[in-house]
C-alpha cells in the first residue's frame, strides 16, 4: 500500500481539475488541469523527454518492477536533478498516467482512489455509458476496507485516511449512490452497500434513513417506527439537508407527532430563504397527500407569499412566518369531506 502522505498529491490535482472545470475563470497552469487521460501514451513519454527523463515503455516497466508506487519512481527519477517543487509535480503527474496505463496490475492506493474519483466523476456528470466501471470501483473500496481492518487497522480511521486520497467526498457519494438505488427499487443492492459499509460511516443517520426507506416499501409500520427511533437519538451534528430529505419521505408515510417534531428540529438549522421555500413546499406536499385542504391553503398562502424573495437572501431565525407554520401543524387537522 501506498504512503499515505505522498499518495495525496494526486488527489489535490484530481480536485483542482474538477473545480477549474466547474469554474473555468480560477487561475490555474495548463499542466496543473491537463487531462493526462486523454493523451496518447506516445505524447506521454514525449513529455518525460521534454524534462531530459528518456524511457521507452519497455524501459518504463523495468524501472516499475524494482518500486511499489509511481510515487516511488518519481522520487527516484528525480532524485538527482535539481528541480523546482512545480516541476517535480509536472513529472509525477505524466508518470502517474503512464504507470496507471501500462503498470495496472501492481495495486497501489493512490492509483485505485484516482480510478473511484474518475468514476465518480463520470457519474456526477451523467456520463456514464456502462454502469459496471463504478460499481467494480465500490467493491474494490470496500475489499481494501475490510483488508485493513483484518489487518487491525480502526474501521472509522481507515475510511478517513482513504477519504483523504480522494478529490471527492466518498461519503457524500455513498449517500447519493444509495439514494439512487432506493429510488429505482435495487432494494437488494442498496442493502448490500448499507450493511458493507455501515461500520466505516461516521454520521449513521443517513444511513439509518436509508433503511427507514428500504424497510417502508414491505412495512411502512416498522419504517414510520425507525424513523422515530432516529429522531429520538441524540445527534452532535444536525443537517438540515438530512432532516429535509426525511420530512420528503414522510410526505407519504410520515405520522403526523414525528413530522411536527422533525419539522420544529429543522426551523433552527434554516440559513437561507431557499430553506425555508424548501420545507413550506414539503409541508404543502405533506398536507396534500393528507387531504387536509385548509391547512395546505394556509402552508400554500406563506410560500405565495415570499415568491418575490431572493432565494440566496439569509433566512432570519426570528421570522414571523416560521412560527405562523408552526401553528398551522399544531391546528387539529381535519379532513376534507
């Protein structure tokens, strides 16, 4: 395995690429976002050579077969030339890409948490053709997960330290993937990634929704009863995002002491005025699905309006309005006839 101090150099390249793309204004060097991806293996070696490092393929896998990592052979290619810091990373970044292509069968973290991040990527973006390449990168993940906790190393600890080598936010990841499988009924699967990586998440209650989900489309009884039990946890670490994703799925399955009581945990975590819209409109759909006609009207009349407020605008803790919807979920509902 790869020393996990150095291996992280890919990762921040990996990260500023992403974010010069999103952003294409950010001052960056052509070589710091070049998608060495995309470059033959001929162009490759021809930018070694424009640094005085001259290898044929052949020769390149003679040097690899003696080091673990292209970590290694960078250090030991430029070990003897003098050479500024951003030069050393133009070299790493080339060898890199050649080892990954030409030398894939000698594991290294570095080279796998560069392959999860392309994937992840690709999958961010919708541009994937073949969903197979993502999910053999998510059990690769787990395979070295569990290695090193056979090894004796902390579950939680080894998630972050390979985390760290990733551009991407693996957690966050996880959470959307297993999202999407709920979404499109691959119960079986998002159980499988559930149970395989319950023991290296940090934050379970995500989790635990997503069983909540998967439990609600045998036994909305025992759902509605998991989701109580999640709100009755003490959490250090409330998220708005979470708390509105679990007033969503009780939109249709929700009893209505959990939905208020979720509902009164949120209103203190609202930083913007898009949150607030958010949970009026949840809080509309809520009532909809409930046939209850006036309190939807009242819900509906608050969101109308604050159609004319920027979205982006800071939502004020004390704003009137929080407390008016607070009393429309306490008003005794009543069903229309």
């Amino acid at each position: 395995m790869c020393d996990f101090m150095q291996i992280e150099r890919r990762a921040l390249y990996n990260a500023l690429r992403m974010n010069w793309l999103l952003d294409p204004t950010l001052a960056v060097e052509t070589w710091q976002v070049t998608d060495y991806r995309s470059l033959t293996l001929e162009e490759l070696l021809n930018m070694l050579k424009d640094h005085d490092i001259l290898l044929t393929k052949g020769e390149f896998i003679a040097l690899s077969d003696d080091v673990d990592t292209p970590e290694d052979l960078t250090e030991e290619l430029v070990d003897e030339l003098e050479l500024s810091l951003e030069i050393q990373d133009q070299i790493y970044l080339i060898i890199f890409e050649v080892w990954r292509r030409i030398v894939p069968q000698k594991r290294c973290l570095s080279i796998f948490c560069d392959e999860l991040d392309h994937q992840i990527y690709l999958y961010d973006l919708e541009k994937i053709d073949q969903i197979e390449p993502l999910e053999d990168a998510i059990a690769n993940l787990l395979v070295i997960l569990d290695e090193n906790v056979d090894q004796g190393e902390e579950p939680k600890e080894i998630f972050k330290v390979i985390g760290a080598n990733c551009a991407n936010d693996i957690e966050n990841f996880l959470h959307d993937f297993i999202a999407e499988q709920i979404d499109n009924d691959n119960d079986s699967y998002a159980v499988e990634l559930l149970e395989g990586f319950d023991q290296y998440i940090e934050n379970n209650r995500w989790f635990d929704f997503f069983k909540a989900r998967v439990l609600a489309h045998a036994n909305p009884i025992k759902a509605n009863a998991r989701i109580r039990s999640i709100l009755e946890e003490t959490d250090t670490d409330p998220s708005l995002e979470l708390n509105l994703e679990m007033l969503s799925f009780m939109v249709q399955a929700g009893d209505n002491e959990s939905f208020l009581r979720l509902v009164n945990l949120s209103i203190p975590l609202l930083e913007s005025e898009e949150d607030f819209q958010d949970l009026l409109a949840i809080c509309s759909d809520y009532y909809l699905c409930l046939d209850l006609e006036e309190q939807e009207k009242r819900v509906e009349k608050l969101l109308a309006s604050r159609k004319n407020k920027k979205l982006d605008a800071p939502f004020a803790k004390k704003d009137p309005q929080a407390a008016e919807l607070l009393a429309i979920l306490t008003t005794k509902q009543k069903k229309t006839i």
